[in-house]
C-alpha cells in the first residue's frame, strides 16, 4: 500500500522545507504554503517521511506504509 500524504492548511507556515526535502512531492502554492503537486502523494518518493520530519510545525501527516 502506498503511503497517503496529507497537510493541515491551519498549521503550515510556508516554511518550504517540504519542498526542499521532497520536490517530486510537495510544491508551493502563490502564497508560499504547501501543497501536494498532482500524484505527489502516491508517488511513493523515498524523501516523503523525511519530508514529514523535515516540517518545523509538523503540518504533514504521512499514512500507510
């Protein structure tokens, strides 16, 4: 089973660092917070969990293995 990614809009402060960690995953929106670029969170990146880790606020919530 893939992994399934999700982000809480309420806490993400823009701070990139998911995008940095995991560009194939996780992009920024016009307003500099994060989001997922289209199959991103299926797309089974090895960076993904340490995408997560990387987010000082943790707004990234990884599922599944």
């Amino acid at each position: 089973m893939s992994p399934g990614v999700s982000i809480d809009k309420d806490v993400c402060i823009g701070a990139g660092q998911c995008a940095l960690t995991a560009p194939g995953v996780f992009t920024q929106d016009d307003d500099g917070f994060s989001e997922l670029l289209p199959g991103g969170g299926r797309a089974g990146d090895p960076m993904l969990r340490e995408a997560a880790r990387a987010c000082p606020v943790a707004a990234i919530t990884v599922s599944g293995s």
